[in-house]
C-alpha cells in the first residue's frame, strides 16, 4: 500500500480526536492551541509529500557542468 499525501494527511488529521478529549475535558485554550499546532503540521505533511511541478531534473545539471567544461 503506497502512502499518498492524502492518505498520510488523513492520518495526521486523526491526532484530532485527543485534542478534542483534552480541550473538552482539561482546558479548552490549551486545546484550541494543540488542533492549530496539529492542522499546522498535517498541512506540511500534505506539501512535503505532494509531487511538485516540473521536479527536479538531475540530468540537466550534468549536461550544465558538460557544457561548462567544454567552453574553458
């Protein structure tokens, strides 16, 4: 099973469940503050795992220092 980002944002958005227990039942400040801190962190979970447009093409830097060498 291949972890997508959008399955692995869906899992981290399950550490809401505990926040909202926590904020109910201790301190509903604290509470507010940890879901902010944990949708903080789903997010960038969901961008660092999401594939980027154009990628980074490895060969064309090859090709750059190629060219480099051969004009000097």
């Amino acid at each position: 099973m291949e972890l997508t980002p959008r399955r692995a944002g869906t899992v981290a958005l399950l550490a809401l469940l505990p926040v909202i227990v926590f904020g109910a039942t201790k301190n509903l400040l604290a509470g507010a503050v940890t879901a902010i801190n944990v949708l903080l962190i789903a997010a960038v979970i969901y961008l660092l795992m999401s594939p980027t447009d154009g990628g980074h093409n490895h060969d064309h830097d090859a090709e750059h220092d190629a060219d480099q060498e051969q004009a000097v």
